[in-house]
C-alpha cells in the first residue's frame, strides 16, 4: 500500500513538472471599454479566470488574445471576433485551471464604446 501512494506521489510530481506555464499568484482585473483597435491591456504571462461582457444597444464582437508566436508562428486567438448580441451581459465559462495567455493580452471590439469588458487574471 505504502509502495502504491508512493509510486502515486512521484507520477503527480512528474506531471506537475512537466507544466510549461509558469505558476503565478497574484490575482488582478481589468476593467474598461473594449478599444476599437488592438491593444495591450496587460504585459507578461497571464492566466485568465474569467471574462464578463456587456453590451450596449447596438451589440457588436471583440477579440480576446495574447502576445506570443505559440500558435502557427503567429498569436493564439482564444476568442476571435465573437458576436455579442445588444443589451446583453455575457459571463464567459474559463476552465478551473484557466486560459494560459503568454506575453500577455490583447483585447479590440468591433466598434469604440460598444463593449464593457472585465478581465480576472492572475501573473
């Protein structure tokens, strides 16, 4: 029995370290109008826990992403030009672990003053 949680302990720790994402810990937000144009809203190796969205009476989309060459050579878009109906407020599901956003994250709407965003992050 012994034997088994231990051979159990070394398998986690070995998963554990074969974790590519820096470990982070300090929690932190951005909240704002989403900008028309591509900006950096925050610099460094994030994690998102969640996304809140609201929109005012004419809708509208946005991009969520971060500031690496990850994916392709070129930025991973986790939420790429997602429609948002008017008057509507959205929480976006993150998963328990959250998203991993390495260099940090860029965000843009569709149009200037259409999107309230709220970011929860920790780096």
């Amino acid at each position: 029995m012994i034997k088994r949680i231990w051979a159990l302990l070394l398998v986690s720790a070995a998963l554990l370290s074969a974790e590519t994402f820096p470990l982070v810990s300090r929690a932190a937000y951005y909240s704002a109008n989403m900008p028309a144009t591509l900006t950096t809203v925050v610099t460094g190796d994030a994690i998102i826990d969640g996304v809140y969205l609201s929109t005012g009476s004419t809708g509208g989309s946005y991009t969520i992403q971060d500031i690496s060459t990850d994916c392709n050579s070129g930025v991973c878009k986790w939420f790429d030009t997602v429609p948002l109906a008017a008057n509507t407020t959205y929480v976006i599901p993150i998963p328990q672990r959250g998203v991993p956003m390495s260099g940090g994250i860029k965000i843009q709407a569709s149009g200037s003053n259409l999107i309230s965003v709220k970011i929860i992050y920790r780096y």
